[in-house]
C-alpha cells in the first residue's frame, strides 16, 4: 500500500510539474473519479505543505519510506517532494470514495 502510494505520488508529482494544486486535482480525478469542492482543496493543500516541511527538514525520514517498496524511486524528484506526494496519495487512497475494482 505505502509503495503504491509512492508509485502513485510520484506520478502525480511529475505529471503536474511540481504543480500542488494539479497534483491534488488530478489524484483526485484518479482516485475518487471528481474533482476536489473548495474545502477538500484547502485540506490536501495544508497536509501536502505540512508534509513536505517536514520531510525537508527530516530527510533521513524521507529516505526511510522511499525505501518502502521493491518499484525503484524515481530520482528525478528529490526525496522530501517525493515523500510528501506519497503522503498525498495515501490520503486519497484512504478516502471513502476511493474504490478498487479487482
């Protein structure tokens, strides 16, 4: 679960271009099939800054749940921009609108 949300995060990350407000609409879209309302924006905006902060000023933390996983890290991110967008992932994963189809 934590290394598909990194895989996931990762992605987003890169497919928006660092863009946060991107990032969180498009996992959305992916994750619960809609946009974010206002309030669920501000929300993912305030855990991903959250986390991003501190990642970058705990990097061997960072270090410690990339390394979760046997998908090989994308190293064009670095570790705390990584580590903050798997944390995003895993909160749409973990939201009630979230469904896998097996």
């Amino acid at each position: 679960y934590v290394e598909a949300a990194r895989v996931l995060g990762e992605r987003l990350h890169l497919e928006a271009g660092g863009d946060v407000p991107k990032m969180i609409d498009s996992g959305f879209l992916r994750c619960l099939s809609r946009l974010p309302d206002a309030r669920e924006r501000k929300i993912t905006r305030q855990l991903y800054d959250e986390q991003y902060a501190h990642f970058k000023s705990r990097p061997k933390e960072a270090d410690t749940l990339l390394a979760i996983g046997t998908a090989k890290r994308d190293s064009r991110l670095l570790p705390h921009e990584a580590a903050a967008a798997t944390i995003l992932a895993q909160a749409l994963l973990n939201h009630d609108a979230c469904v896998v189809k097996r």
